[in-house]
C-alpha cells in the first residue's frame, strides 16, 4: 500500500476495543483510514455510532472490494480464525487483537501469511499499549536475548494489586476489573493464567523463534495465592505478581512458563500496578531494559490497533526473523525451580518430590516450604495447586541443569546434611 492510499477498514466487534478504535480514529484524521462497515453479532444493542454503519452479515465486509483492511476485535477465537482465514485469502490485510486465537493456530496463520504474502499484524494482542512484538520482531538478535520477565496480563495484576494493597477481597477486586473492561468476558480466562500463556506463546515466537501451542507451556493463574502468602511476601519484603518469564539457558533451549512469583520491591516488576503491563528484557550487551504501559482496556488496546492500522501504509509485516532466519530456539522442560509452597496440611505434599528443601514453616493454620524440584514434577501433575496448596516461584527460579549439582552439594552442606 502506498502512503496516499486510503485506508477502507472493516471492522469486527464493536465491544470495548472496537468502540475505542472507532473513537481513536475520529480523532485521526491524518491517517486517511476510515471505518465502512462494522459487523456485529447482536443487532439489538444501542451503539454510539449511526446504526447505517452496522451489519450482522460477515459477508458485507469480506466479500466487499473496496474494504482493503479487515480488523478483527472479536471475542470468538474460532469465529475471529474464520474471519481471519477468509480475509487473508481475499487479498485483505488483516489487525487483530485475539490472543487466544492467535495462539492457539500460531502454524496456520504463518503458513497464511506464507502463501498470500499479505500482512497480519496483532500488536494489540500482547500487553496492549506497550509496542512489545515490534520490540521484538525487530530490535533484539537471536542470540542476544538472554531472558524475558513480564507481567502481561492486566486483569489479574489489577486484581492482586487491590487486594494486596487496598484489602479488597478478591471477588469485588475482579467485579471492579470487570466493570473497567480490562477482563475476558469470561473472568477464568484472566484468573486462572490462560490468557497470559496465550499472550506468552505469541511472545516467544517473536523472541526466540518458538512455535508452541499454550497447552505445552507450563501456567497457573493467581487463582490459589492466598492471603497468608501475601504475608509471607511482606514479611521478606517482596511482591507477588503474575510473572511470564523465559530464559536461554547454558545449552541454548529455552525455559519458559507463567507462574506467580515472588518480586523483590526494588525491582522494575513491583512497580506495575493495577491494569499496566511491563517487560523486562535482559539482552547481551544493553543488560536490562524495561518497557511499562498499560495493558488493558479501551484505549490503550485500540492505540495498539491504531498503530498496526498505520503500519500497513508502509506494507510492514512481521517477518518472523528470529524464525526463518535465525536457527530457531526449543523450549526445554528440562531444568529445576525454586519454589515456595504453602498449604493446608503434610500430608497433601511427597517430600520425594523435591530435590532438597531449605526452608519449612508451620502455623497451626498453614504451612509452608521453600525447596527446589526438577520442572516436571509441575508438568507431570497437579499436586501443587490442588488441595489449597499454593506456589510460588522464588524471586530467581531457574536453576540450570549443569548448576544444580554444586547448589545441592552447598546446600545440604548449609544444612549441616553433609
Ligand atoms: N483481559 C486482558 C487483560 C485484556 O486483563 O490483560 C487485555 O489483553
């Protein structure tokens, strides 16, 4: 596309995102795009917008020559493919924001892309506002990104923000998320980790060259962190976050997971609040650099799609460099964590399960242990969030294959063992 051509947009989902698109774009006249048509699923609702531009016919926008860029904000992951699929091989660009999607047909939107040559840019579906996949896409060289840690989901830091901080219960902190759209139509998308991993598997893709559907990844949500380990933290002077992290270790394969985890205050991550985002990336040379934005809500999202909108002017497409051009990274679920567990009662915990223990504390309510265990002890099972048993990751988890020997000498060493 050329920089004076114009724009013809169609638009799917007129939900938080897609209203704030419509808005943003009122307010951007400079960038020649304009909204013709929005397909919507209910006709019923009253919409802030005249109803002449509604439509609940997906063929409307598909099948219309003029619309040369489809915009897909939907909630539906499989509707948003099919639109998504239909698009790209009616010669459309395609922006989306959906996540789930995404990652979850991560192989057949490449293969896409390969065979029609058009773009399909998703900034919007990773930490919203913050321009991470581009970031990444563009800046960083395969063999220098040493580690990523972020915090990418909005709703869940939101959640662990009021109740840590303004003793909210937990219900109300997810009503107040709800009620702000930050949160999935279906809250346990948020709480329960999925919608991170999702947003992770993408992210590895565009840092290491990773193509790994979400199921393969090891996550949990905020789900079980209870009052008692928000406790704990204040007492060790550490936050708990949400955190999604991955790390190249000594043999070049990737870890990688979504777990709560145990953040030092004076770190860049503890300073995330509420509905923001934040990435820290450690890279060869330039050694830490944090990216902070907010990564939910209206605005914030629709700035992302805005910005993809404006990057197809110039025919930008993701190349997948770190992918095609670059041998690309495994993701390994061989390497030990450390990791803090409290639960209710011994019995629910098998001490074979860890390679040692360092630490271990018993109130008459609630126990807990820090200890280190091999990564597939957490893959090959739920143990650790069953029966109120909480985990939580130490504040520098992973522990290398080719490390863990002398640690565990030292450390039985410590304990007088040997
Ligand atoms: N539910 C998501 C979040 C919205 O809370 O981060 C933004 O992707």
């Amino acid at each position: 596309m050329d920089a004076h051509k114009q724009l013809t947009i169609g638009l799917f989902g007129f939900g938080v995102v897609g209203e704030g698109l419509y808005k943003v774009l009122q307010q951007t006249p400079s960038l020649k795009a304009s909204i013709k048509k929005v397909c919507i699923k209910h006709s019923g609702k009253i919409r802030n917008a005249p109803a002449s531009l509604f439509t609940t016919e997906k063929e409307d926008l598909l099948f219309d020559e003029n619309i040369n860029v489809i915009v897909e904000v939907i909630d539906d992951a499989n509707a948003a493919f099919e639109i998504v699929s239909i698009a790209l091989r009616n010669g459309k660009a395609v922006v989306s924001a959906s996540k789930k999607m995404i990652a979850e047909h991560l192989p057949e939107i490449l293969q896409m892309q390969q065979e029609t040559g058009l773009p399909f840019l998703y900034e919007a579906s990773a930490c919203a506002s913050i321009p991470v996949i581009r970031n990444l896409e563009e800046y960083y060289d395969n063999d220098l990104l040493h580690a990523i840690k972020a915090i990418v989901n909005g709703s869940t830091n939101f959640i662990l923000t009021k109740m840590f901080e303004e003793k909210l219960d937990f219900q109300s902190a997810l009503l107040l998320a709800q009620q702000s759209g930050f949160a999935e139509s279906n809250p346990k998308l948020d709480v329960e980790g999925y919608d991170a991993v999702n947003k992770w598997a993408i992210l590895l893709n565009h840092a290491y060259g990773i193509v790994e559907h979400p199921d393969n990844i090891l996550f949990t949500g905020i789900q079980h962190i209870q009052l008692s380990d928000a406790a704990v933290a204040k007492e060790k002077n550490y936050d708990i976050k949400l955190i999604a992290q991955a790390k190249k270790l000594k043999n070049g394969q990737v870890a990688a997971f979504v777990l709560p985890q145990f953040v030092k205050l004076n770190e860049p991550l503890a300073f995330v609040k509420n509905e923001y985002n934040g990435v820290v990336i450690e890279s060869g040379f330039a050694d830490k650099q944090f990216f902070y934005g907010k990564g939910a809500g209206s605005f914030p999202t629709a700035s992302a799609v805005l910005s993809d909108i404006a990057a197809l002017r110039y025919d930008y497409r993701y190349e997948y460099k770190k992918l095609y051009h670059h041998h690309p990274h495994e993701l390994t679920h061989d390497y030990y964590l450390k990791v803090y567990l409290s639960f209710d009662d011994w019995k629910y915990i098998r001490r074979e399960k860890f390679e040692w223990i360092e630490e271990w504390h018993a109130d008459a309510d609630r126990k807990y242990l820090i200890g280190v265990l091999h990564v597939n002890q957490l893959t090959g099972g739920n143990w650790w969030r069953e029966n109120g048993s909480s985990l939580i990751l130490s504040i520098d988890p992973i522990i290398d294959n080719l490390d863990i020997i002398n640690l565990k000498k030292r450390s039985l060493e410590l304990a007088g063992i040997v």
